[in-house]
C-alpha cells in the first residue's frame, strides 16, 4: 500500500521510481519485519512471559527437554503480525495472489492459535483433537483449492519438474490436489517444530527458493526463457514470500538455541500452508517434496514409526519420532542436530532451484 503512495510521487520525484522494480520492493519487505522484531520482539517475549502463554513439554519427550518447560510460545502471533504489516507496506494488497495467499495464512493460523490455547488452558498437551484439526485443515485446503481453480488464467494442470513436456490436467480433481498440498504442508513444517530453530531455519531457506520460483513465473520474458508456466500476479508473491522471510529470520534471532521463544502451532501451521499455497501457485507442487525434503522426512518418520509399531506389535523403527528426536537420543547435541538439518535444507534448496535450467 505504501509504494502504491510512492508510485504517485514517482511523477513529480524521479528517485521513486526505484519502488516500480519487484526487487527492490522483494529486499524493503524482508528488512520490515526484521525491523519489527527488532524494535518489538523483547518486548513481545516480556508480555507473553507476563500473561504465562507458556511451552508444555510432553513427559514422554526427550529428557532434556524438560528444561524447555515454560518458555513462552505463539511467537507465531508476532511472526505472523510483523509479515502482513510488511506486505500491506510493500506488495500489492488489491492483487488476488496476495489476498487469497493471507486467507490461507490466517485460516490456518486460527486452526493453530485453537489449538495452542486450549493447550496453555490445560497446562498440557491436550489441544485441539486430532480429528477435528485435521478437519478444519481439510476444509480449508478445499476452501483454498476451490478459488485456484476458479482463478481467471490459472490452470489445473500438474507440471514435473525436469520433464518440461509431461503435464497432466487434473482438471476439477486438482481441487482435491491442492487440499492434500496445504493439509500435507501445514502438517510436516508443524512436525518439525520440536527444536530450537528447526523449523524456521528450513522454512527460510524453502520460502527463499519458491521466492525465486514466484519472481520468475511472475515475470514473462523469464518464464518464456526458462520455458516455465506463466502465473499472473506471482511476482507479488514474492513479496509476501520475503515479508515471511525477513519475519522468519527476526524470530529466528530470539528463537535460536537455547530459544527464548517458540511459534507455536499459531505459527507453524501457518508457514506450512504458505510455503504449500506458493507452490500450488507457480506450478511446483512436486518439486516441494524435494525444497522441503526436511519437512518431508519429519512427516515420513512418523508414519513410518507409528505404522512399524502398529505392525510389530510393539517394536520401534526409531528411537523417537520425529526423527530429530532420533538423533538426539542417539547422542546428538541439539545444536548439532539443528544446524545439520539446516545444512541438508540448503543443499535441496539449492537442488530445487537447479531444475529450473534442466528442462
């Protein structure tokens, strides 16, 4: 909204028309909400300590996480709050990308901020049920596949990564499609939220990828050169996508080991469905198995331990799941766990990117 006001200006002051160009604009909504967490963020831990919105750590968990108990949860709230401030500053609030990728955000973060308060009431991990989170997840993922596809240019058609020739048009199903994306998504980054930094760290670095994924469907002659699908309205997601970046990374400052803050299921649920909704939107649905290949393999060591424990009656695949809890029981320092993991979502972050010149 605020560059909308120095496009105006541009006419009289030929310096701003340097707010005509998405990269700049991409580099001012990443530095916003840093700000933000900057100025705001002791002070949104202080008043989050004061009103007791503290962790429960499941006694079944890993050991040394008892010493977590109490630390102050749903820095998703600020997380969230500070991105939106960005993109109402600097992306296009009128674009319907833009609109309807906050509507996924929002939705999804209620479901989240339900379930994190029902757990603080309880002092425990009795939270949303299951059943009625993945609902609501499903609904919603419906909710936002419907509008996609009745988006004016947008098509249901499936793209591969690699294979520029070989589409399959899912047509009405690709409503079903993208729902099981955004509840997927949503779900793994939730997954992976059980270390200091783990799920942020991975988040920035997939949110970073598909930023660069949204610029080039944004833009025609890029697209037509690297013969991508085309998405209208797609640089403005980029916009959004820094704006959770630049946010991701201000919390990640108060959320590094050992953590002052976590996101909470506020935040997770919420980063999930973003990064699955910028996927659905540039036409890299498959590829985010690959960029989010972290949150993959915490979602897939669930699955497989509780699937093994139901078949074996009793015997473990892993020594805890998710798998981080894996590691560090088999001795791993936290740190080292984290950084680990961070370095693998680098690598396939990189590997992502890299199937934009194999085709």
């Amino acid at each position: 909204m605020l560059y909308k006001l120095f496009l105006l200006l541009a006419d009289e002051v030929s310096a701003f028309n340097v707010f005509r160009y998405i990269t700049f604009r991409i580099i001012l909504a990443s530095l916003t909400p840093m700000a933000v967490w900057l100025f705001l963020g002791p002070a949104f831990i202080r008043k989050i300590k004061a009103y007791r919105v503290s962790q429960y750590i499941r006694a079944e968990g890993p050991e040394s996480h008892q010493a977590k108990a109490g630390t102050p949860t749903m820095g998703g709230l600020l997380l969230l709050g500070a991105s939106l401030l960005s993109s109402l500053m600097w992306a296009d609030p009128l674009s319907p990308v833009v609109i309807t990728m906050w509507l996924v955000i929002v939705t999804f973060a209620a479901v989240g901020f339900r379930d994190d308060y029902l757990k603080i009431r309880r002092r425990g991990n009795a939270g949303l049920r299951p059943k009625y989170k993945f609902a609501w997840q499903c609904v919603l993922g419906l909710g936002a596949g419907l509008v996609l596809y009745h988006t004016p240019g947008f098509s249901p058609v499936l793209a591969f990564p690699v294979f520029k020739n070989l589409m399959v048009d899912l047509g009405p199903f690709y409503v079903f499609f993208a729902a099981l994306v955004l509840v997927a998504s949503s779900n793994s980054v939730n997954l992976t939220d059980g270390l200091d930094g783990l799920a942020a760290g991975p988040f920035i670095m997939a949110g970073a990828t598909y930023m660069v994924f949204a610029y080039c469907a944004g833009n025609a002659v890029i697209a037509n050169h690297l013969q991508i699908a085309r998405a209208p309205g797609a640089a403005e997601l980029a916009v959004v996508l820094a704006s959770l970046i630049g946010s991701g990374l201000g919390f990640l400052w108060y959320n590094t080991y050992p953590s002052q803050i976590f996101m909470g299921d506020v935040g997770s649920l919420s980063l999930g469905a973003a990064l699955g909704y910028a996927a659905l939107v540039v036409k890299q649905e498959i590829l985010l198995v690959l960029v989010g290949g972290i949150f993959v393999m915490e979602a897939l060591s669930v699955i497989c331990q509780v699937s093994f424990f139901k078949a074996t009656k009793g015997r473990r695949l892993f020594r805890m799941s998710p798998i981080h809890h894996h590691f560090e029981l088999k001795g791993w320092p936290e740190p080292k766990v984290i950084v680990r993991f961070w370095i693998i979502a680098i690598v396939l972050g990189l590997a992502g990117l890299s199937t934009l010149k194999l085709r």
